[in-house]
C-alpha cells in the first residue's frame, strides 16, 4: 500500500522535545520530509506511526490535507454534447 | 439529560423579541475539554464551573441576563451541552472569548461525484466546432488579456464551455455548434476592467464583448463603509497574510515574510504565480496609494508580513504549510494573522495551531467560505478564530457586472446592502465584511474580485485600526491578550440588520 503524509504537531510548551521527535524519526516505516520546532511531516504508513503517536504525550496527528484556493468565478462543469445541434 | 426546550424563548426571558429560534451547542474552553485546559481565561472557568449543575437556566454576565440552558456536562468544570438563542450565543462569545461554542452537528455519509460523465461528454466536446469571440475594452476597443470567458448554454446544469483571451483578446469556446444560443456568458478580466455578465444573447465567430474599465476612484463597498483612512490608521499593528503571497507593488510596503511550502526557498514570500489573491488580500489591509494611480486599504500604517503557504503555481495549500505560516508568523510577533483560505475537514493539527496562535496573543482572521449559504468552513468555523462573512452593497459596482448575480436576502435595515449570495453563514459568524466587487492590487495592476477571501482582509484591517494605539497591545502575549483584542474588536461592530448568522456582531466600524 502506497504511504501517505502525515503532521505530528506538538501541543506542549515550547519545542517538540527531542526525544520524541528521535522516536519518530527511528520508526522504520516511516521517513521526516520536513521538520518545524513543534511539528514533523512524516511519510508513512498510517498504522505504525498511529500506534507510536499513542505512546508520546501531547501529540496529535493528523493526514497531511489541501486547501484549494477560494474562488467565487462561475465554472462551466461540463460541455455541451455536440450530437444535440 | 433532560427534556429538550420547547423551540422558543418568550419575550419575558428575552426582552429584545417575541419569540426566538433556540439551538443547541457545545461550550467549551478554547482549548481542551475542561475549565484547567490551558488558554481558558479566569472568567471562563469561572463561568464553566458556575452552569456546573445540569438543568440550570440563565447566567448573568456583566449584569447582563443571558438565557440559556444547561442540558449535560461531562464534568462540574469540563464542556457543557446547552441550549440558547443566538442572541445568547453572540453575548457569551463577545464577553467570553476564551469560550468556544461549538453547533451540535450532525454528519451524513459523503457520496461521490459521477466523474466520468463529464469525461465521456470532454471527449465528445473535443470534436466539436469552435467559436471564436474577442474580449475588447468598451473606450479603446483594445485586446483585453488574460481575461476568463465562461459561457454557459445550459446555466442550471453547468453546461457550456470556457477559455483565456489571447494577446488579440481573442478567446476559442466550444459550445457545440457553429452558433451558439448562450444563456449566460462572464468575462472575468485579470486587472484594469470591471467583470461582466450578459444573459440571452447568440455568439459566433467574430462577436465581440466590451469591458468596461476599472476607475480606482470608483467608491466600491470597501471604500464605501471605510472611505480612504490616513495613511497613519493601524500603525502599531502587525499583520500577517497566509496565501498565495504577496507581489512587490507600488501601493504596499512589505515588511517581510516566510514561505512555509515545502522543497520551496523559505524567502520567496512573493506572488506565487497563480492570480494575485493574497496580493489582492493584502491591499485591502494595507494599500497606501491614492487614485487615480492607486487604491487605499482599510489600514494602511500596519506592518504588513507575507506568508506564503500555496506552492509555486498552484492553487492549493499543504495544512502542514499552513500550520507552519502560523507558528511562524507568532514567533514574527504577528498581532493578527489573515487567512482568506478554508474548506475541506476539520484538520485536529491546523486546528491546534490556530489555538497556540491565540494562547501566544496572536488572532486568527478567517473566511467563512463561498459555499452559497453552506455551514462555516473549517478552520474559521473554530472556536478560537474569528469567522467573517461577506456582504455587499448595490450601487457599488456596474449593473453590467457579474456581481450582479451576488445579490440575494437577506437585506440589511438599508435595503441596499445585502449578505453575497456565495458567503457561507451560521452560528460560528463573528463579524461581516464587504466582499463583493472590491478594488485591489493585484501582481499587474489592480482588479476587483469578490469572496468571503475579500470581506475577511476588510475586517482584519478594522481590526488593526481598533487596536492601534490600544492598550491591549501592550499586554504580555498570551491568551487573555488575545481575548482583549476580540472584545476590542467586536465592541466596534454595528449590526447591518442581517442577523446574527449572518453577520455575528455586524461590520466591525473602528473611529
């Protein structure tokens, strides 16, 4: 199964403490693309980096989600059908 | 839990109407389930702790008595299930910001959209003929470029074609036939002209529709309710703008800035290539020019920072560079953080970040979203954010616009105003702003646009006008800082006459 992208954010006070962010970043299922002092993106399966989130405390996660640019133009959704004309 | 209420409140439990629709919601500390969690102020436990007893009805806050109900609570200091009317919710939001009051929601199961239909009709459309019409401005009947064609010859089912004028303001639709009946066409210019929308009318080859130009003198909704302020209004106060960045422009001085995207040069914080939008967002906040050359902001003395969070050409935003926008924007010291962005599912990581951003002092501005009268999207719809709307004004832009189309009831107590038929509205609504038809700076020049993306900016720069010079900037930046500044900001608000779904506390108004 292809591996999806994660955030691990910090709730705590201050930085994400270091011995955390080893633990996940030791997990072997899992790969860092990209760290913040209080977040960590994460590339992994869903389930072993769920059940080793479970274990560090104040952490939460979530699937790494887009957000489409807002924009209230009128779209055309589909063509005309030519055999109509 | 006890027997629901009966659906009204009577005037003798709420003076100010006869009979008012009572909803049921969640009260809630900003952060966490219970009145300890950090980031609830002492008057929020305070008040968690005294609706302790299940059944009780009505509180008193700042003399005020406040109907509501207490139907559950999982805990003497931890969230209580309650019910109220939205006059309620308005005064315990305003005098308790620290609160969240959360909607009782209820989730259906999400269908799919039937793609394949649109691709089977793509390929079909693909081997039709094409017609060929030009964009031309009205005076000089120059090329107008870049602007989006949308023509429909089936509105109600979406049916039709679309397309971008060339360099000869030429653009090729695909409407099925040489001829074309259409029933709806739009032309969105990409700066200099006003929109247009014309009904009933047959193209071919060689029709031409005219744009009309944008006068940066015009008096748009923006300029109609906050006129052209001194260049020194919202000094003190520094804003940052989560988008699609911020192009170098005659009319803005950018302080700095981060790019958040990932695999991108953290200092690119400028446009990102795709529109303008946050450089549109920007300059409704913090323009300095002057027409006939330029266009005001409602604030223009702020410390404006640039946060990019949409990658390089793209039209969408990574929740992981959002979040980081926002961390880093609190360490930048950011006093009001503005994010015209939204939709999808609650996201339990962007949400802590704008939580942490209000327990440090900073204020997230949101959009509600342009779902068209949809539930207040995710994240504005958090507790801990403050959720704008978007209205317009009749007479404030052409007739021949496409914001036309825009207008829809509810009406104001002046009847020109009306709540954009695209804003999303309920119970999270703090504030409204104009939103439709508003002139600002985009990377070529300037445009108007209009969304819920426009209303926020408006009330972020009445934001920073209420609080420049203000004391509450002064405080130590932690939550109860942040909660001072939303007091601050909804005590200059003038309800429109919408209605507290749809415009919360009315269009903030700073002297």
């Amino acid at each position: 199964m292809a591996r999806s992208r994660f955030i691990l954010r910090y709730r705590g006070q201050g930085s994400a403490p270091d011995a955390d962010v080893a633990r996940v970043a030791g997990l072997t299922e899992a790969a860092v693309v990209e760290s913040a002092p209080r977040m960590l993106l994460v590339e992994s399966d869903r389930a072993p980096l769920e059940a080793l989130v479970d274990t560090l405390e104040e952490w939460v996660m979530a699937p790494e989600q887009a957000f489409p640019l807002p924009d209230v133009r009128r779209r055309a959704e589909r063509p005309p059908d030519p055999d109509r004309h | 839990m006890r027997d629901s209420l009966p659906t009204t409140f009577s005037k003798k439990e709420f003076p100010m109407a006869k009979a008012i629709k009572v909803e049921q919601y969640v009260l809630l500390p900003a952060r966490g389930l219970r009145a300890k969690s950090r980031g609830a102020g002492t008057e929020a436990q305070a008040f968690l702790r005294s609706t302790e007893t299940s059944g009780a009805e009505g509180v008193t806050l700042e003399g005020r008595q406040v109907p509501m109900r207490v139907i559950d609570s999982i805990s003497p200091d931890g969230a209580k299930l309650v019910e109220l009317p939205s006059q309620s919710m308005l005064a315990i939001r305003s005098l308790l910001p620290s609160l969240r009051l959360v909607p009782v929601r209820y989730y259906t199961p999400a269908t799919a959209p039937l793609m394949e239909v649109a691709t089977q009709a793509a390929r079909a459309a693909a081997t039709a003929p094409t017609i060929t019409i030009k964009v031309l401005s009205k005076a000089g009947k120059k090329p107008v470029v870049g602007a989006i064609v949308v023509a429909f010859t089936d509105a109600e089912n979406g049916v039709g074609a679309q397309g971008v004028s060339d360099s000869e303001g030429k653009v090729e639709l695909r409407l099925g036939s040489a001829c074309a009946e259409v029933q709806a066409l739009y032309v969105y210019p990409a700066d200099a002209y006003w929109t247009l929308r014309k009904r009933n009318l047959t193209i071919k080859t060689g029709t031409v529709v005219s744009l009309l130009p944008l006068d940066l003198g015009y008096t748009d909704a923006l300029r109609f309710f906050y006129c052209n302020p001194e260049l020194a209004v919202g000094t003190g106060v520094t804003v940052g703008v989560l988008d699609t960045g911020i192009a170098n422009h005659p009319d803005l001085v950018i302080d700095g800035g981060a790019n958040t995207v990932t695999g991108e040069d953290p200092k690119d914080f400028g446009d990102n290539g795709k529109g303008g939008h946050g450089t549109h967002v920007a300059g409704i906040i913090a323009a300095r020019g002057e027409a006939p050359t330029g266009v005001r902001g409602v604030a223009p003395g702020v410390t404006l920072r640039a946060y990019r969070v949409f990658a390089r050409n793209s039209g969408s935003a990574s929740s992981f560079a959002i979040a980081k926008a926002i961390d880093q924007a609190v360490l930048d010291k950011c006093d009001l953080l503005n994010m015209s962005l939204g939709g999808g599912s609650p996201d339990p990581v962007l949400a802590a970040a704008i939580e942490d951003a209000r327990a440090d002092g900073t204020l997230c501005i949101i959009a509600a979203g342009n779902g068209g009268r949809q539930p207040v999207s995710f994240p504005a719809l958090l507790g801990s954010a403050v959720a704008v709307s978007a209205f317009g004004r009749k007479g404030t832009f052409p007739t021949s616009a496409a914001e036309v189309e825009n207008i829809a009831s509810p009406y104001g107590t002046d009847k020109k105003n009306f709540v954009a038929d695209f804003s999303n509205v309920g119970p999270e609504i703090d504030l409204t702003g104009p939103g439709v038809a508003i002139i600002s700076t985009v990377p070529t020049g300037h445009t108007e646009i209009s969304g819920t993306s426009m209303a926020c900016p408006a009330v972020t720069g009445a934001a920073a006008a209420a609080l420049a010079g203000s004391d509450v900037l002064k405080q130590k930046r932690d939550g109860a800082r942040s909660d001072a500044m939303v007091k601050a900001l909804l005590a200059t608000a003038t309800p429109l006459g919408f209605g507290p779904p749809f415009e919360g506390h009315g269009l903030p108004m700073p002297e």
